[in-house]
C-alpha cells in the first residue's frame, strides 16, 4: 500500500514541479487546473489531496510559498520552485524518463532481442 | 536530509497551531472562490458552483483534517492531548493523584536512597587501575577465616607465590608527631615498599618508597596523604626532602600522595612509612600484625591463588611447628574486604527498601485499578463515540507516566535529602574508613536504577487499568450496558476479588518489614543490655602515646604511669583512674599463644586474649572478682611474674580445677614468660558488644609495661564533663607525651561499628515498617470501604429483613479480619524466611523470636480492625429505604 501512494506521490510532486517551473508562482487552484488542463482532462485530481501534497513538498524544502494577490484581485497563497526544487525536478525527470523508456521497451512489440 | 528536515518543521508544527489554523482555512477558501467564480463563468448557477467546488475538493473539514496530519507528527499530538487530558483529571480527582505520587515518591525516595549506598558502598569500583585483581591476602587460624600476617610469613608468601604480579601488606600505625604547638598522636599507615605500585597509585609530588630487596624497610623516608600536606605543610612544594620528627626519629619526606588517594583500611592515616624492619615484631614469625594485598596475575583465579598460598603455608607449617601450625591463608577480593561490615546491613536495608518500594506500588497500583474501576462509565462513553481499545490504553499509559514522572521527581529531592541525613547519622570516627561515601550521590547507576524503577511503575500502572479492562472479559462488550444502566454490580465483584489480593499482599509485606523491624529493635536492646563484666557509666577514657625513646624502660614507663594516675586522680569529681593497654568493648585480639605448667601441650594454639593493665583497672571498671586476689601496685619486673585470668580460661582450660596458684608460659614454657595465676575475674566484654568472649589474661602493666595505653577514669559526676580537663592535665606534667580520642565508655559503645550497624538497622527498618504498616491498613480500608459502597443494597436488603446493626458490623469486620489473617499468617511465613536469611544480624534474638511475631501479629490485626471500623459503623448507619431506592 505504501508503494502505491509512493509512485503517486512521487508523480504528483513531478507535475507540480514542472507546472511551477513552466508557470512561475502559482496558487494551489491554479495548480490543479494546470494539470487537469495538461493531462487533456483525462487527470482528474482530487484537490483536497493536492494541498497536503503542497505541504509535504513545503516541509521538504522543494517549494516555498507567499500570500499574494491573484489575476482577478484574490488574496491566495503562491507557491515558487526553489532551488531544491529545480535539482530535484531535474532528478526526478530524468529517472521519469529513463523508467518510461525502459518499460516502452518492455511494451513494444516484436523486438525482444535474442 | 529531506525527511529530516520536514520531521523537525512537524514537530514545530505542534507549537503554533493557531496561526496555522487560520492559514489553511484562508487558503482552502480562496481556492473555494475562484473554483466558485470559474464555475459560475463556465454557466453554473451559485448554488450548483458552489457545491461542485466542494465535491471537487472532497469537503472543507476533510481537507483540513488531511492537511493537519501533515503538518503536525499525529500520534505525538494524541499524546500531548491525552497528557494535558490526563494533567485535567488528576487534578480533578486531587486526592487520589497527591496521595498516589506521595506513596510512589516515598517508596522510590528510600528505595533510590538506599541505593546509592550500596553503589557507593558496594558497586562503584574501587579508584584503583584494574581494582577487580586486587586482593585482600591474610592468613587464617582455626579461630579466625582471617588472621594478620607476619612479616616472615609474608615473605615467603611473597618469594615463593606464582599467583600474585605483586604482594605487599600494610598495617595501621600511630606516632607523636612534633608539632610547632607540641607532641601530638597521629595516625599512620606503615607498609611495605610496593604497596602503592600494586594499588597502582603515583605520588603526586616527588617519589614513592624505594623497591628495597625483600629485607625492605629504607627506613627515614615518609609520604604523606594530601590532606597532611595540605593541613600541616601548607601544600608548598618544597615539602620534598624536608626532615619531619615521628615518635622522636626523624623522616624525610620523599613524596606527597594524589588527593583522590583512598584507602579505606587505613582512611585517617596522615603519614606513610615503610614496616621497620627493626622492630621487635618483624623479628618474630609468631607476631601477627600484617594486612595482605596482592594484584593476581591476569588470568589467575582466586581459587588457584589460595591454592598456591595454601600450598605455601602448609609448607612453612612443617618448616615452622612452632609458631605456623593451622596457619592456613584467605583471600577476597580486596572490595569486599573494604566494605565487609557495611555489606550485610547494606544488603537488608536493600531488601527493606525494595519491599518498602513493593508495597508503594501495590498501593498505587490497586488506587489506579480502583480509579479505573470508578471510571467505566466514562470509558463506556469513550468507546461508544469510537475509541478504539489501544487509544483507551495510550491513555492510561500517559495517566500512569504523568503519576509516575511526578513521583519520579518528588522522590528524587526525596532521596537526595534521605542521603544527606542517613550520611550525618554515620558516626565520625567511622567516616575516614568509608572514604566511599565521600562520593556518595546521584551517580549514572543511581539515576540508572531510579529510571528502571520509574519505568517499571510506568509499566506496572498503565498495564494494570488496560489488563483490569481485558481481564474482566465481559467488560468491555458490557460497557454499552453500563453506559445504559449504569449497573455496576457485574464487574465489582471481580475487582473487590483482585482488591482483596493486592491488599493480603501488602499486609504481608508489611509484617515482614515489622516483624524485622521488632527482631532488630529487640537485638539492638540485647545488644545495649549485654552483661558487660564491669560498669560502663561514670568512666572517661583517653589515649595515651609516650615517645619510646623517652619511656620504654620499665623504670620510666611505670613512673609515667603512675604520675599520670595520681595526677589525673587528683582531678576533682574523679574516684580512681587505671590504665590498660586495651579498653574494654574494644576487639578480641592482640592474643597471646600460651601453655599451662603441669598440662600436657599437644601443639595447639592456645590463642588469648592479653591485656596490661594497672593495679587499680579492676576496681576502677567495676569487674568482679571470681577467686583469689587484684594486682597490687608493687607488683612490678622486681617481682615474681603473676596474672589474672577470666573465667573462660578457667572454664575452658581448667574445668573443675581450681587455677589459682598455677602457671602460664608460652607455648615454648620460656622461664621468662612464665607466670603465676593469682586472681580470676568474672569475664569483662573485652571485643565488640556481639563478639563472644574469649579467653583472656591480664598482665600487671608494672611487670609488662608499654608507652601505648589507655587511661580510664572512673567520675562521680557525669564523665562527659572531665574530658576536656583530661589532655591539659596530662601535658602540664608530661608535654611531650600524646594524648587523643578522649571519650566516655558509654560513648564508645554507642558509637561502636556494632552499635551503630545494630541502631540503624533497627531504626531505618523501624522507619519502613512504621510507612508499611500506614500503606496496609490504608489499602486494607480502601478495600472495604469499597466493598462495602458495592454492598449497599445488600445491606439494605438484610436490614429491611431484620438484621440487627451488630450483625452487620461482624459481617464488615469479618471480611477485614479474613484479609487482616490472610496477611498475617502469609507475612509471618516470609518475614521468618527472610530473618533466617539476615540471621547474622540478629544479636540474642532468634529468627523465629515468637515474642516479635505475635506483638507484630497483634498490632496488625489491631490496626487493621481499627481501619475497617470506620466503613463497618457506615455500613451498620445504611438506611434500608434508602439503599434499596438508590438501586
């Protein structure tokens, strides 16, 4: 069970890094609407999930936030890459990359080498 | 890394809860707005944005409650909650928590007390390199496991040993030492030349005694101990190579010892000197005045050691009939040796305060089992709103912590101060031969034991509610009932059951500590009414040391005697004055090995005691004459040789015989040893107040002179008052002469190592009894008044159908004397069990002693009838109507 939560845990932090680094400061709504919107609406995120997600990252140094003020004049709480932050999404897209083509190969078929 | 660093801001996260409250619902609600605002942009009504919004978010609280398990540690939170929950309910129930953390503190405070007397005492090793190979070395006689040895003895032992790295033996000494202000007796240590390498001790200035050949002895050097340095030489460093005059011969002093330094045998030795080898002792193989202590090789076990000194001895047996026959040998470790006489009070003064500690915690523990019993309902209510059985254990478990943590605390200021009290009632000349204690404390094995103890009481009373809720299997499913009827008849009978037990337990527990209590008492009364020979009230001692170069002739030392004697005599309110060289009530020892003209001799040591005292010592002590005739003053070396026996050298090496006229030699009949008997005393208490007396022969001080001796004098005011009159009298006349340790006879027996271990066992263990006894009877009213609560209808019922309140009262004082039996005859059993394990610390009293058990006995059940009096007459004042109403 742990595993499971792991790997999306692990996905989820990815696509927060990535949507933070692509989008600048960014509120935890503005979050989840970016994914869903990048997934094609085929993610559908449970947003009471994503903020402890927000925290844990905050806890772990990869992100820091800031209250500001949003497009249409709301107060909300931004959230930045930092430093960490971009090592470690650098980390984790490589080790993403590598693992998807791994199992690609694993899926293609006719190509098993003899 | 990472982890780490979110664990820490977690665990701040349980400090600043507020402000984050605050945060995370502004948060959540500005996400809720613009969700809401794009909803609604994208068509929705309010209404349908609104909860779209919140569907998508999985609810508000839901959120929030995900997100407080994220940015706090949860189980840690539970736990502070259910700390200041259980802080709230022992304040509620004030009585209980104050009466639980005072018995707990009380039994934790002596029991942690005690123990750092036994770390320090017993322990904490000794503060030499590798203490554990050191070993204390004597000799040993039929009579004796341990006998001194002699210098020739050691020798041997010392040449021919394959066990020991190193041997050496030291012995306590004294000199006059020549001060600015005047002659003064000083206490030395006189050893031989490798003693502080074997102990493994360096001086802390200058050198330590030359490793001479086996004749040892470079006499003239000296060391000294810190303190001397210190006190007498103002710790200036060019002590080294001074000329220091000791008993009229001058010393160089070649070394200083380090201030840690200890030597518990010799702890109030100022001065350090080599055995002189010229001594008349040396000399003789018969002359036992020698301790041993040896460092084994690595690897040798003390069983091979006292095997190869064994073999030696047996050897030097057969080389040397005469003077080493049943001489066999003993080794200890020299740290039991140092704390031989504490050990066994120490050991049962241990066991008291563990029983003490028992009887605490059966108490707190059955406080706690009622307290949970009372408050069923409230976990009927917790587990109806869904609290699981382990959330119900954490709490107990912290309820038990904050008791015990508290009590924990409180009994830590306890023992310290239980330390400092039990150290001032130590004696003062026994303090420099504990020089252990000087450390005495809250040690890391102090505090160890202390956290054990507290976690063990954790343990025990969060275990004992939790268990109290599974055993009584029905409970739990029947909590729902209880919170609906609030019945509690269902279970009470099975804790008034486990009541009942605990309370059996600690009224036994508290006859043990009573019943060793009374056989202590009643020893240290035999003790202190012993029949002493002679009597000790009226008489004022003090010690004397004359310079041997000035008094050793018989013609000086008997002028000094009797100069002394007259002018001390001519002290108002002083009746007479005698002079001995060994006090009564002082050791059995200093013995002569002897014969008897006209017996037949088959080798034997014939071991007794020798005593030189003056002309008037008999009447003066108060000893009463047998047969025969006193000493007269004119008996001196220009007579013919005479002495007095007491009546078990009569006994046992004359029975039936008349020994007047007979004579005594040594064990060769030199003609110069042989001597007359004239007198024979009733027997005087020469050891200590329990020692059994020996054979013992009293040599006239005019024919067997000395420099060392004790003056007596015996006053007809309170002694108390001539002592301090008894040093200036004696250096008006004689200012070169020492004197020292000026006391009165009842001083001295009151003060004896005996007396004192005899005192404080029975008052430390009276001590624990008396809170044993008030811990009993307390429990045992608990239980019934408990019993009886739970028996109100009952009551009621048997008082509607007639019962008279006098039957009622037998029913109630029936339960307790069942109980009150129960204990005492279990107590009984155990409390002669363990007496007969400490029975070498009785004295006159026999382990079983039925006096004690029965007194104790009696007092038992009496308190125990006066405790359950109280909830009998409650019991008997039950209104019928009343009670059957209320069920």
């Amino acid at each position: 069970m742990a595993a499971k939560t792991d790997v999306w845990q692990g996905t989820l932090a990815l696509m927060v890094f990535k949507t933070l680094e692509s989008m600048g400061p960014l509120h935890g709504y503005g979050i989840a609407r970016r994914i869903e919107q990048i997934s094609g609406n085929q993610l559908s995120l449970n947003y009471g999930t994503l903020y402890p997600a927000l925290l844990k990252l905050e806890q772990e140094g990869s992100i820091a936030s800031e209250w500001g003020v949003s497009d249409n004049n709301r107060k909300a709480k931004f959230y930045k890459l930092t430093r960490a932050g971009r090592k470690q999404l650098e980390r984790e897209t490589r080790d993403w990359e590598q693992a998807t083509a791994i199992l690609a190969r694993f899926l293609a078929p006719g190509e098993e080498p003899l | 890394m990472k982890t780490l660093r979110s664990w820490v801001l977690r665990l701040g996260g349980l400090v600043r809860k507020q402000s984050r409250e605050a945060e995370m619902a502004d948060e959540l609600q500005s996400h809720l707005e613009m969700h809401i605002a794009d909803n609604v942009r994208a068509g929705m009504t309010p209404e349908e944005a609104r909860r779209a919004a919140l569907m998508k978010l999985g609810g508000v609280e839901a959120a929030k409650e995900a997100i407080r398990e994220r940015s706090t540690l949860p189980f840690l939170e539970n736990l502070l909650s259910d700390f200041r929950f259980s802080l709230r309910q022992l304040r509620k129930s004030s009585v209980f928590a104050v009466t639980a953390v005072v018995v707990l503190a009380l039994g934790m405070g002596v029991s942690v007390a005690i123990f750092a007397f036994v770390d320090a005492a017993l322990i904490k090793p000794l503060p030499y390199p590798d203490p554990t190979r050191l070993m204390a070395v004597t000799e040993s006689s039929p009579m004796l496991r341990s006998t001194n040895l002699s210098y020739l003895d050691y020798l041997d032992w010392k040449q021919y040993n394959t066990a020991f790295r190193s041997l050496d033996v030291y012995t306590s000494g004294g000199f006059l030492y020549t001060a600015p202000s005047g002659a003064e007796p000083v206490r030395a240590g006189k050893v031989s030349p490798g003693f502080f390498q074997t102990l493994g001790v360096a001086p802390h200035l200058g050198q330590d005694f030359p490793a001479a050949g086996d004749r040892a002895g470079e006499t003239g050097t000296v060391m000294l101990s810190h303190r001397t340095w210190q006190m007498r030489f103002g710790g200036r460093n060019d002590v080294l190579g001074q000329p220091v005059t000791l008993s009229g011969e001058v010393y160089t002093v070649i070394g200083v010892l380090p201030a840690s330094f200890q030597f518990a045998p010799l702890g109030a030795a100022e001065f350090w000197t080599t055995i002189a080898p010229k001594s008349s002792c040396v000399a003789r193989r018969s002359c036992h005045n020698l301790y041993g202590v040896g460092r084994l090789k690595d690897g040798v076990t003390i069983q091979a050691a006292l095997a190869n000194l064994t073999a030696i001895a047996s050897q030097l047996e057969r080389q040397y009939p005469d003077s080493n026959r049943d001489r066999g040998a003993s080794i200890v470790p020299f740290s039991e040796e140092v704390a031989r006489n504490l050990r066994p009070i120490l050991m049962v003064l241990m066991g008291g305060a563990a029983l003490l500690l028992l009887i605490a915690c059966v108490n707190v523990s059955s406080l706690v089992l009622a307290r949970s019993e009372a408050r069923k309902q409230e976990m009927a209510v917790r587990v109806a709103l869904g609290a699981s059985f382990s959330r119900l254990c954490t709490q107990f478990l912290t309820e038990g912590m904050v008791l015990v943590l508290a009590a924990s605390a409180l009994g830590l200021f306890l023992a310290t101060s239980a330390m400092e009290a039990l150290k001032n009632l130590i004696p003062l000349d026994m303090v420099p031969r504990m020089p252990f204690l000087a450390e005495l404390g809250m040690s890391e094995r102090v505090l160890a034991y202390a956290g054990a103890v507290s976690v063990l009481c954790i343990i025990l009373f969060s275990l004992a509610p939790a268990l109290h809720l599974t055993l009584s299997a029905k409970a739990f499913s029947q909590m729902q009932g209880g919170l609906m009827t609030g019945n509690r008849s269902s279970t009470g009978n099975g804790w008034r059951r486990l009541g009942s037990r605990l309370v059996v337990l600690e009224l036994a527990l508290a006859m043990v500590l009573l019943v060793g209590a009374g056989l202590f008492s009643k020893s240290l009364y035999r003790l202190m009414q012993v029949d002493l020979g002679f009597r000790a009230d009226h008489l004022a001692l003090i010690e004397v040391a004359a310079p041997d170069s000035s008094y050793e002739t018989p013609e000086r030392s008997v002028a000094l005697e009797r100069n002394l004697i007259s002018k001390i005599g001519g002290l108002p309110g002083v009746q007479s004055v005698a002079i001995t060289t060994i006090p009564p009530v002082s050791y059995n020892g200093n013995t002569d090995w002897v014969r008897f003209v006209g017996k037949p001799y088959d080798g034997k040591h014939n071991e007794v005691n020798e005593r030189d005292v003056s002309s008037e010592y008999f009447t003066t002590v108060g000893a009463k004459l047998a047969r025969g005739r006193f000493f007269t003053d004119a008996e001196d070396h220009t007579k013919p040789k005479v002495v007095i026996i007491n009546q078990t050298l009569a006994a046992k090496y004359f029975p039936g015989e008349d020994p007047i006229g007979r004579q005594i030699g040594d064990t060769k009949l030199t003609p110069a040893s042989i001597r007359t008997i004239i007198g024979v005393i009733e027997d005087v208490r020469d050891g200590a107040l329990d020692a059994e007396i020996w054979p013992a022969t009293y040599h006239p001080f005019n024919q067997d002179t000395s420099t060392d001796f004790t003056l007596i004098a015996r006053t007809s005011q309170k002694p108390e008052a001539i002592l301090p009159a008894l040093g200036p009298a004696i250096h008006a006349i004689y200012p070169d002469v020492g004197t020292m340790s000026e006391s009165t006879m009842e001083g001295r027996m009151n003060n004896s190592i005996t007396a004192y271990l005899h005192r404080s066992s029975a008052w430390l263990v009276g001590g624990f009894a008396a809170v044993a006894l008030l811990l009993g009877i307390v429990g045992l009213y608990g239980v019934i008044a408990y019993s009886v609560s739970q028996r109100t209808r009952e009551i009621g019922v048997r008082m509607a159908l007639g019962a008279q309140h006098g039957s009622i009262y037998r029913m109630v004082m029936k339960e307790a004397g069942w109980l009150a039996a129960a204990g005492v005859v279990l107590g009984a059993a155990s409390a002669i069990a363990a007496a007969t394990v400490s029975r070498n610390l009785l004295f006159g009293v026999s382990s079983w002693d039925a006096q004690t058990i029965i007194a104790v006995a009696v007092i038992l059940g009496a308190a125990a009838m006066l405790a359950s009096f109280v909830p009998a007459k409650r019991a008997a004042r039950v209104n019928p109507v009343e009670a059957l109403r209320t069920e």
